[in-house]
C-alpha cells in the first residue's frame, strides 16, 4: 500500500495556550524493525497532551514531539521484523506520541483488533485509558471482587472507562464528579454511588456510604490537598494508586494511619515503560475486554469530536473540565466507518463467553506475578450483571 511523503499534522509551536497548536507538513514517518505505520482515521485527546503543550510534560526520549497518545486506522506499511500484523489491517494502537497526525508509528505490539461492531472513532477511544485503568486497578492495586473502589474524576476518560471495568469485575463503585450533570452520568454507567465534590464532603459521604468501613482501592488524579482526605476514608489494608497530580505534586503526610490500618501508597505512569511492559497489558486487554467490548457491555464514552484542523478547540474544552468522556479528533472521512477486522491475524484467540462465564464460576483469577507484571484476571459475562 502506497502512501504519500507528507502528512497534515498538529505542531506545538511554543508552550503555551490552545492556539499554539497548528496545522503543518511533516515528512510521513517510516516503520523500523518493530514498528507499523498506521494511516489515522481518528484520535484521542488526552490531559497528558495538554500538560505537553503547556511544557509542563515532556515526551520520553525518541518519541515523537506530536502530541497524541492513541489512534485507531489501516496499518500501511511494516517494519521488517514485524509478522503478525499486515497491510491493511485494521487496528487501535497505544503511542507514545504522534497521533494528532495522518500518519503514526506505533509499536506492532501494542496495537490491538478494532473490536466487532465498533468504529475507527469508537476504537481510538479504547487504548490509552483502558491501559491505564487496567495496569493500576488490576495490576498495581489488585482490585478484588466485591472490594468497593473510589474513583476521583468519575466522569473523566479514565473514570468512565474504570466504572464500566470495575463493575464487570464484580466491584462496588464510588465516584467523585464536579456537577449533579456528571454525577448522574457515572450511575448511568453503574457507579452505586456519585459524589459532586463542590456541594458534599467526599469523605463524610464514603463513611457513611460504607459503613465506616471505607473503600478498598483509590484511583486519584487529583493530588495535592486529597491525598490527607483519601487516607481518612480508606479501609484496612486500602490500596491508593496516584495516577496524575491535578491538584499539584505535594501534600501533607501522617504516617500514623499506613501503620495502623496497613495502607499501601503506590503510583505510576505508563507512557515511559518499554513495549515489553505494555504489550503484556495489551494481552490481558485483549483476552478479557475485548469480549465485553463485542458485547456491547463496555463501550466508550465520547463527549465530543473536533476535526484535526482545530484541535485547539478540543484543548479548549478539556481545559475546562465540562466534558464528560472523551474528547476526539476526527483525522480523516472514514472515522465514522465500521470495518471489518479478523482478530486470528493477531495471534490471539479471544475466549468466547462461555469460557469467560465458566472461568467465573470457578472464581475469579488473579495471576501471581510480581506486582509489576500485569495479572490474569477474568471478568464476568454481560448476562450476569
């Protein structure tokens, strides 16, 4: 498949403001070794991109300087040790940069079938929060059956998409959100309970909502003045995974209540491990999610579309905090288009959902790797929830 020397592509010019995002050429990148170049039709909008315009996060050594942490599109050329992807295949890939673009590299690994029924939009929507919920939820907090999780930005990407995970999982679900509108999206997507912090206390709220007892599990991106509230309303041997610092890097610690209730504090972020480390999320993705994604029980949910061209508008809204989902960028005419993908071209069998169903009655799986190694865990079937 051809494919031209030059590509429509967003630069950042300087640091700053939405609108020094603009529109240029750029030489179309070339695939090497394990890499596939991917002909865009759609990508996402991420608050790590609008932390690197603002030169506030920079991208790891050797990715590209264009923002854009996930696309979905047709694989146009491979690298040469690339053997289970080919030409023409239809894929969501997670990046480390490059999206907001006609063209991408991404690594041949942590690219990923467009599940069955879904579109280019709807696909590039998946990668990089349903990596990110999966390797802190699942993999770093080992969220377990019937434990309740706390989601802060419930009505975010990563909030949406963790209520919807959870909930398949078996999990109760908290969340905060900043409107009664957002609010009542989260128990729309099955959140138990959904807290506006700007009119109630969210730890007054999760006591009484548990008991006393408290969460399980804290999914935070907010940082700074939380960090002392989430400690308050965490149960005994509580997981808090801190996954972004909205509300800034530094905050006051008691150490007192890791002692007598066994917490554990833990955080990460995903965009500077190697491939080796996301691929295996990938698989875990693909194994136990992409199943419920065919089904219709967990799907994305996108606020908006912005074509390329203005993606300074797309950074507009998610500064201001009104959307609810995520925000995306349409790069070409096809993004709204259905293809057709075969997932055996991936080398992966999906399980059908009676072997996820029979998995489940059995219990639910939890692999036994070291804790940065991603688990083996198996969700439920739609039917049962």
């Amino acid at each position: 498949m051809t494919f031209p020397t030059h590509m429509r592509a967003i630069e950042i010019t300087h640091s700053g403001t939405p609108d020094v995002l603009q529109a240029v050429q750029r030489d179309t990148p070339e695939p090497c070794y394990q890499q596939v170049l991917i002909k865009v039709a759609a990508a996402g909008v991420n608050r790590p991109d609008v932390m690197q315009r603002k030169g506030l996060y920079s991208p790891p050594e050797g990715a590209s300087d264009i923002l854009g942490l996930e696309v979905a599109g047709t694989v146009v050329a491979l690298g040469a040790n690339v053997t289970h992807l080919k030409v023409g295949d239809n894929v969501c890939a997670l990046v480390t940069g490059g999206g907001y673009a006609e063209y991408c590299l991404a690594s041949a690994s942590l690219c990923l079938p467009i599940p069955q029924g879904f579109s280019y939009l709807q696909a590039a929507a998946l990668p990089e929060t349903f990596f990110t919920v999966w390797s802190n939820v699942f993999d770093r907090a080992r969220l377990l059956p019937n434990e309740t999780l706390l989601v802060h930005g419930g009505s975010s990407g990563i909030g949406t998409t963790a209520i919807q995970l959870a909930k398949a999982y078996g999990t109760k679900v908290i969340v905060t959100a900043g409107s009664d509108a957002k609010c009542l999206r989260c128990l729309e997507l099955g959140a138990d309970a959904a807290i506006n912090y700007k009119t109630q206390g969210f730890v007054k709220e999760i006591n009484e909502l548990t008991d006393n007892h408290g969460v399980d599990v804290i999914l935070d991106m907010i940082g700074g003045d939380y960090f002392a509230r989430n400690v308050q309303c965490m149960a005994f041997d509580a997981r808090l995974v801190q996954i972004a610092l909205q509300n800034g890097p530094k905050a006051d610690l008691n150490l007192l209540p890791f002692l007598l209730k066994r917490l554990t504090l833990t955080g990460s972020t995903l965009r500077v491990r190697d491939d080796a480390f996301k691929a295996a999320i990938a698989e875990q993705l693909y194994k136990n999610i992409w199943p419920l994604l065919s089904t219709g029980q967990i799907k994305p949910v996108i606020h908006a579309t912005f074509a390329l061209d203005i993606a300074q508008q797309a950074h507009t809204l998610m500064e201001s905090n009104q959307h609810i989902g995520k925000i995306m960028l349409i790069v070409s005419d096809n993004a709204n288009d259905i293809p057709t993908t075969s997932s055996s071209q991936f080398g992966l069998t999906i399980p059908s959902m009676s072997t996820v169903k029979q998995a489940n009655n059995a219990g639910f799986l939890l692999g036994t790797q070291a804790p940065q190694q991603p688990n083996v865990i198996t969700l439920p079937p739609a039917s049962d929830h």
